[in-house]
C-alpha cells in the first residue's frame, strides 16, 4: 500500500472538511444566539467575519488539489458552492474589513432565517463531503 498524491489530497480535504465542519457549527451557534438575544450584533460580527475568508481559502485550497489530481467528480460536486461562495463574497454589505455580516442588518427577521440557514445546507454538505471524500481516499488505495 503506497500512498500516491491522490490518497494525500483526500487525507488533506478530510482534515480540511473537518475543519469545515466545525466553522458550520460554530455559524449555526452563533446566529441562534443573536435569534435568542443572548449576544448582541456586533459581538456576534466581530467573531463571525474573521472566519469568512478561512473558509473559503480552505474550500478552494482542497479543491484545487483535487484539480492538480484530476478529481474532476470531487471537483465538480464543490463547483457551485465555491461559486456561491465567490457570489457571495462579491455581494457583501459594504463595510471596512472582510466579512460578510453588517451589524446593522444582521437582526432583520429574514436575513438571519437566511444566515442559519445557510449555515446548516453547509454542515449537510461538508458532513455528506467528508464521507464521499473518505470512500474516495479507500477507493484510491485499493486501486494503487
């Protein structure tokens, strides 16, 4: 059993997914405390917009791994939401650091229901990621 490039992007999109993981969790904690006033707005942003541009760098720093190793199944299953995420990203309220969430706006009704929910279609897909990633990591050790 060797380990080839391909095993080593799968071991490093576990870890990365598994961090992942927990910047979900950690969103959907977050805003269900601003839904239950136990923080207030701009605690709540000043905790969350530092972990906007870590996210997406780990996102595409894994995907682009599965680039260089020619995973293009793996690849294409994370294309919308990295498109979404630059999406995103380009939309953002105009403000003077790098995150996505304004104070000022972040306890309209329809903006958080928006927020946690975006925050648990992410756990679902990293959560479905990382099992698909570690029957990739399997499926490419038995075939070496």
């Amino acid at each position: 059993m060797s380990f080839s490039f391909i095993v080593l992007t799968y071991i490093f999109a576990m870890i990365s997914d598994a961090i992942l993981i927990f910047f979900s969790i950690f969103h959907i904690i977050a805003f269900d405390e601003l839904k239950t006033d136990s923080k207030n707005p701009i605690e709540q942003c000043n905790s969350l917009n530092p972990l906007v541009l870590p996210e997406y760098l780990i996102h595409f720093s894994f995907n682009f791994l599965f680039l260089l190793g020619g995973q293009w199944l793996f690849l294409a299953v994370n294309v919308p939401l990295m498109a979404y995420h630059i999406i995103r990203y380009q939309n953002r309220p105009i403000m003077s650091g790098f995150g996505l969430y304004d104070p000022t706006s972040i306890m309209n009704a329809d903006k958080l229901y928006k927020y946690q929910r975006e925050g648990w279609v992410k756990l679902a897909f990293y959560l479905l990621s990382f099992f698909f990633y570690f029957f990739g990591m399997i499926r490419s050790l038995i075939t070496v």
